[in-house]
C-alpha cells in the first residue's frame, strides 16, 4: 500500500459530511424558497387595520357587494368599511414600513393634512407593494401623491392581506394586469403603474403588458432579476439555477415605450445598488435614475420630500405625454442620474 493512500483515503472520509451538509443546504433553500421570498400578512381587512389611526382611512377596492376585493383607495369621511370609497378625507398619520430602528418612515416633507387636489383628477396611480406585509402598509402613498392630482390605487396580491391564492411570478403578474385593467375600466386613461422591491418587479411586467401599457412605469429599489439577485446574496450555492420565479425585469422592459422611472438606495443592504443600476442601464428610452445615497431599502420614503415626489410625478407625465410622438434617436444620452 503507498504511503499516502490512507491519508488521502481519510482526507475522502473527511469531505463526506461537508458534503452531505452542502447538498442538505441546497435542497433546504430550494423547498423553501417561497418562504423567504414572499411574506405575506394573511390579515383580511377589518376597520381595525383600515382606519386613520394607521395613515390615511383605508376602504377596500373595487367596492360594491360581489366585487373582488383587489386593494385599497381612501376611504371616505368616517368609514371604512368595505362600501367606503375614495379620495375625500384628509388623510392621517403617514404609515411606512419599519426600518432598521424600529422606526416607521415616512415622506420627509410630506404633509399627511395636506387638501387633496383630485376634483379633476390628472390620472391614476397603481401602486404594487414588496415582498412583505401587506399593501395596507404603503399607505405612505396617498398623501405623497394625491395632492398631486391622481388618484392611488394600492394594490394587493393573491395571498396577500385576506386575498385568496398562492403567491408566485405567475399569479402576482397574472392578477397585477386583471388590476390594471379592472383600474383603467372604472377610472379611464392614463394609469402609471408604480413598485417598489418586488413590487418593481411586478409593475415591470405589469406596466409593459402589450395588451394595455401603462402610460408610464417607476421603479423603486428594484432589481434586475431575481436569479442573478439570489445569486450575489446566496454566493456560495448555485443560486441562480435554484431559484424558480424569474421576475426578469430587464427583459419585460425591452419592448415597452412609455418612460421609465428608477429610484435607487445608496446603502439598501437587501437589493443592492448595483442591481438597480445595471437594470438602468439596460433600459430602454426615455428613463431618469434618482439615487438617493444614504437611504437604505426601507428608509427611502424619508429621504422623498415633497419636491421629490413632485419632480418625479411630472417627469412621469410629461415623458407620457410626449411619447405619442416618433421616439427618440437610438443613440440619445440618457438623463445623469440625480442624487438627493
């Protein structure tokens, strides 16, 4: 017997259990992927968790008996129930979700008793939420954005705050293009889809539908595809072949010629920056980046001051507007990103 084969029969011996731990690993975060992608909160909607004391008074949409309930709009003076409707009562408390200190940010300029200006309303606003929680929880949006004249629907996802079904890419793409539509039958033209961490994913797919566009699309923190994302988080596994939603951001956008918005957070330590730079980079025109340097990916809303969502309101619009004429040369600079 040569003198190194027991050693190297050892050092085999050894490698065994490293591994069958690997392997165990891998087959870990392959059946339980779901779990750690999406987190809902299961609560159906009550007056508890609808009313001014948690932002502005929430009432289920599309109201009326026998509808399917498919997210939220303010509700009006006094009621939230679910025949309460939309966009009279000044709202509450801004509502956010927590971010590292336990705190609940909110729009950094933003005044939650502002009058709304939706008498003529310039449009609706289709706001898709994160992976987390529920879209009640993004109350933060309506009074950001409806002093600005739109109206804001905030949507909610299969298995998601009381809805039925099971979340997945297919379900929450399938269900987000039934909520557009149902939105632009009952409220008209234009519709701008907005969403934030996975909810920009969503709003990619959504927005860029060919069936109906929207007239524009921003997305906040998001990334470029899930598979590369789980990639440079989950480093040491073959993430990228493990991981079964796609939510392909960058390829559902490639078609779409509405504007494009993208908010980036400088220090957000769950999708990073880069992710959502080189998905602008890809995009096609017209796009604008907005970089914030020290939000992280649940402080943001305290860095988007009025002016900011303002600023980014009208680009939106404005882009919309002009996209009706011949599109820009292939070869036309994007905008610098701006940072706040």
């Amino acid at each position: 017997m040569r003198p190194w084969f027991p050693r190297f029969l050892l050092l085999r011996l050894s490698l065994v259990p490293l591994l069958v731990g690997y392997l165990a690993l891998m087959g870990f975060m392959t059946l339980s992927q779901d779990q750690l992608l999406y987190r809902p909160d299961p609560s159906p909607p009550s007056p508890a968790n609808m009313s001014a004391r948690r932002g502005p008074a929430l009432a289920i949409w599309p109201a009326g008996e026998g509808a399917a309930f498919r997210g939220y709009v303010r509700a009006l003076p006094g009621k939230v129930d679910p025949d309460a409707n939309q966009f009279d009562a000044p709202p509450g408390p801004v509502v956010g979700i927590h971010d590292a200190t336990g705190a609940i940010p909110s729009a950094s300029g933003v005044n939650p008793s502002a009058p709304l200006n939706i008498t003529s309303p310039r449009g609706t606003v289709l706001v898709f939420h994160g992976n987390a929680g529920s879209a009640r929880d993004r109350a933060y949006y309506l009074p950001a954005l409806e002093p600005l004249g739109v109206r804001v629907v905030l949507a909610e996802y299969p298995g998601y705050g009381g809805r039925p079904g099971q979340p997945s890419e297919a379900s929450l793409v399938a269900d987000g293009r039934e909520t557009l539509r149902q939105v632009r039958a009952t409220f008209g033209d234009p519709v701008w889809v907005w969403g934030e961490s996975m909810g920009a994913a969503v709003a990619a797919q959504v927005g860029s539908d060919p069936a109906g566009p929207a007239a524009g699309i921003f997305l906040i923190t998001p990334w470029d595809n899930l598979p590369e994302l789980a990639q440079s988080l989950y480093w040491y596994l073959p993430a990228r072949w493990l991981v079964r939603d796609a939510y392909d951001s960058r390829a559902a956008l490639q078609g779409y010629r509405g504007p494009i918005g993208v908010l980036i957070a400088g220090q957000d330590q769950i999708i990073p920056p880069d992710q959502g730079q080189r998905l602008f980079a890809a995009l096609p025109e017209p796009k604008r980046q907005w970089f914030f340097p020290t939000a992280d990916h649940n402080s943001w809303p305290a860095g988007a001051g009025a002016a900011w969502w303002r600023e980014a309101l009208d680009w939106l619009m404005t882009e919309a507007a002009s996209a009706v004429q011949p599109p820009k040369a292939l070869n036309s600079a994007a905008p610098a990103a701006k940072e706040l």
